[in-house]
C-alpha cells in the first residue's frame, strides 16, 4: 500500500504476506487462501476501475455471505468506494428505500439479485451494475489512498422502531471498532473460526484467522439445521463461533436434547440480542469446553458491556430487576439520562452530569466512545433524534432502558416499550423471561393497551393454549392474556419482538 493508505486492505495484506498458504475462508466445499484471495481482490478491484467504479463511489453489494462477498468487499475498498450492504431479507419497500437514501452510482450482486434490477425503480436508476464474476484485464489496480474520513461502509439498521438509518462507518470507525472487538474477541492466528457476523470475518481475514461459512441462509434464520453446522464444526475443528445468540442457542438446543455436547468449541462470542440466565445455562450445558461471552451493544456503538455465560447463568434477573449485562467496556463511556420520546440538546458537560440519573435509577441508556458511530447518511431527523453532541463529544441515545450498578450495565428493554405507570415503569422485557420459562410458552410478552395489560403468548402447540393460561393469569400485572400464531422478531437475529408491530396486530384485534 502507498503511503497515506489507511484501510482493511492493508491489514489483510500484512496477513497475507505472513500466511500466504493459510486457509482464509472455507465455503462448504470451496475454499482460498490468503495468497489465493489477495490475487483475485487485486484483479477484481482492477476490473472494477475498468467498469468505471472510483474512489468515494458508493456500490450497492448484494451478494450472501462467503468468498465472493469479501473478495468484493475488500477490492471496493482498495480502489477506494464505499460498500453499501443490505441484508439478504430485504423487502422491494425497504430496497427502494435504502437505495434512495445511499445513492448508489453501482450495483454489485449475484443473479437472483440482478433480477430485481427490473423490478427496482431505485435500482434502474444506478448506471453502473455488475454481476459478481469478474474479468481479468491484466492490469494492475491504480493504487489509492484513503484516510480516516473517508467512509468504508454503510450499513443499515433494521428499522424496526421506524425508517432504517444508513450507518457511516469510516476508515477510522472500523480500525477503532477492530480495535475493541479483537480485545473482546482475543482471536488466536493458530484457531479455525466460524464467524456469522460479517464484521468479525473482516477481522479474521486481517489477523490471518480461517474463517468457515456456516452451512445456513442468513436471511432465513429460522430455517438453521443444527447438525448440519455441528457436522461442519467437526470436520474443519472449529474452536471459536461469533453468531447472534438465535444462532448459538439452536445448536446448544440440538446438542442438549440429542446428549451430544460440542466438545470442539473453545471461545463464543454472540451479540445482537439479548440473552437471559436460562438460555445463558444452555451455552454452558451445550459447550462443555468453551468460554461464552455475550456482548450488549447495537449497530452503532458495539461493544457497551460483556458479560461471561457462566456468570448471567447464576443470575436471577426478578431479583437484580434488570437483565445483567456485564461490566462497562473500557473504550466506552456509558450515562443514564430520563426516557423521553422528544430530541435532546444539551449544551455542556455540566448539564450532562446534572441530566444523568443515579446508580439503580431506570432511564436510557446513551454511549460515548471512538467506536460509537457519529453519523448517519442522509437523514438529519436520526441525527436530531438519536446522537447528542456536548462539546465536541457524541453521545449516542441507544433507545434501551436500563439502569447502573457502579461500572455494571442492566438492561430493562426498549424505551418505546415501558410501560410507565403511578410507582415508575413496568418492563416487558422482564416479563418475556418469565413467560418464556413456562412449559408450553415459545414466546411472550406484555403489552399495555387502553390501561390494561395484556399477555401476548406463542404458545408452543395449540393443546397447550389451555393449560398455560391459568399459570400466566396467575403472575402480578397481568390483567388478560391474547394468543397470537406467531410473535413478529427481528429479521436480522430472529431474536428481538419487533413491539410496535405486535401491538398493531393486538390492538386491531381489538377494536
């Protein structure tokens, strides 16, 4: 790399100037190394300065998860572009709309997704679309140089609570957040990993780590056949996995109801949802050897606090009133201010101190720190509503409610689903662990609709209908209960309830 370059790309090719014969990533039965992939993102980023495709340019890449993904990926940000993701769920409504707000000048994507191109208004409007083979010009990429400000990445939130925001994430983003998250992660060069978050795959291949592609469809979690990854696990001797906790729960599930523990596995980390004391003990019944840390944090700001399996598994969240959620990252500086729905300035760090509430007090959780991201493309409503700026410092409003114990994190659900009444708040979110915890309940929460609470209950079989409502009936706060077929999650974790939806489902059954 030229002097002044200041990207992945050159971690990636440090490693694999060091490891030229080491596996990097195992695609069912394709895999490359180090060497191998460092060639093919040199002539695939030549190709793309062929096609027309510059520094600053941001491509629209829809291709899954595997080989092809990073050796695009990382060409686009030798030649300097912005990769803009979308995830493999995305709706034509949520294409367009995503396409609208990056403004795309490319379109990289495998030909299930090109066909959309004739469907897509947003999409027809891109000049440049390619598919995801590339032609070899023998000629070399033109060197170039980006720095710290020059955006690597967008990405999108899932818009659950609303518009999904396009997340900027820079050069000096992504090196600060590698820089906690490889502390977190504590990778080891000799370890085969099996990394479902994409970030971390970025940050194998920069650390000279082999990466294997679990044998599942991202965008069609549900659909995960356990022993077809625990087969994998054992073929290549995986001894790390970085995934959402729906991902690892499903196999500890297999392993425990089949008694084959997975003895392989030595380090879990997961993130993206949260995980209580129960499924925490099945990590540790499941995954005999290994040591699971769970990270809380979001799209924007990730890592805010870890805590060990073994630790949540011995808590009683009734009891602590809260999700435990483990201490404080060092690289993160964490306040709790008042829930409220309105935007928030505040003008000095006085007035910060004077705004945050003290230690057991339920509130928002806001973020500071490098790795916390500080803006959003194309949507000053996001900027308004969710960063607060004091003093040259971005505070980033997290719309989860918890409270602090000292440097300790508890997490008591999402702001727009407290429920507030004459004594503070009631949390669904607590509520779910109990429901949940109910033999015959998949799911449950609790909704407040015309000052009364409902219980919103998946029941696992129709036979069990009967059987668990005298027992949901029975616990405090609890005025009716409602069942639903299907409690709507998350997309991208099939983890979180997606509560707005949920209670427009309720509350048009009602009327």
């Amino acid at each position: 790399m030229e002097a002044g370059q200041f990207n992945i790309v050159s971690l990636f090719a440090d490693a694999s100037k060091r490891h030229p014969d080491r596996i990097a990533i195992i695609e069912k039965n394709h895999q490359i190394t180090f060497a191998e992939l460092a060639q093919e993102i040199d002539k695939t980023a030549s190709y793309f300065q062929q096609k027309g495709i510059s520094k600053g340019d941001r491509v629209l890449v829809f291709v899954p998860m595997g080989i092809n993904l990073y050796r695009i990926v990382l060409a686009l940000f030798k030649i300097g572009a912005t990769a803009v993701f979308l995830d493999g769920w995305v709706s034509f409504k949520r294409l367009n709309l995503c396409c609208k707000i990056a403004e795309c000048t490319a379109f990289i994507g495998i030909r299930k997704a090109r066909i959309l191109t004739f469907f897509s208004s947003e999409i027809r409007k891109i000049p440049i679309k390619l598919g995801v083979a590339y032609k070899d010009y023998g000629i070399p990429a033109k060197n170039i140089s980006t720095n710290v400000n020059d955006t690597a990445l967008i990405t999108f939130t899932t818009g659950s609570s609303g518009t999904p925001k396009a997340a900027k994430r820079t050069h000096g983003f992504l090196k600060a957040q590698f820089s906690v998250l490889e502390k977190k992660i504590d990778p080891e060069i000799s370890k085969v990993d099996m990394p479902v978050l994409p970030i971390v795959l970025m940050i194998n291949l920069g650390k000279g780590i082999t990466s294997v592609i679990a044998d599942f469809k991202a965008s069609k979690p549900e659909s995960l056949k356990a022993e077809k990854v625990i087969a994998q696990i054992e073929k290549h001797q995986v001894a790390s996995i970085a995934s959402s906790p729906y991902f690892i729960f499903k196999l500890a599930q297999y392993a425990i109801e089949h008694n084959v523990p997975i003895q392989n596995i030595k380090r879990i980390f997961t993130g993206g949802a949260a995980v209580f004391p129960e499924e925490a003990k099945t990590y540790v019944q499941a995954f005999p050897n290994s040591t699971s840390k769970i990270l809380y944090g979001s799209t924007e700001a990730e890592p805010i606090s870890s805590v060990n399996a073994l630790d949540l598994a011995t808590r009683n969240i009734a009891k602590d009133k809260g999700l435990y959620v483990g201490s404080i990252d060092t690289a993160a500086k964490v306040l709790i201010i008042p829930i409220k729905e309105e935007n928030i300035k505040i003008q000095n760090s006085d007035e910060l101190r004077t705004n945050s509430l003290k230690d057991q007090k339920i509130g928002e959780i806001i973020v500071s720190g490098s790795h916390v991201l500080k803006e959003y493309v194309n949507n000053p409503e996001a900027m308004e509503r969710q960063k607060i700026w004091v003093e040259d410092v971005c505070w980033h409003r997290t719309g989860d409610s918890g409270f602090k114990i000292g440097n300790e994190l508890y997490l008591t659900g999402p702001c727009n689903a407290m429920i507030e009444n004459e004594s503070g708040y009631i949390s669904p979110f607590l509520y779910e662990q109990i429901l949940t915890s109910i033999d015959g309940v998949n799911a449950g929460t609790i909704l407040s609709i015309k000052d009364k609470n409902y219980a919103v209950i998946e029941a696992q079989s129709k036979g069990d209908i009967e059987k668990v409502t005298p027992e949901i009936m029975a616990i405090e706060g609890i005025d009716e209960v409602y069942f639903v077929k299907k409690i709507p999650r998350d997309p991208r974790h099939f983890s979180k309830i997606e509560y707005k939806k949920l209670k427009n489902m309720l509350a048009s059954k009602l009327n």
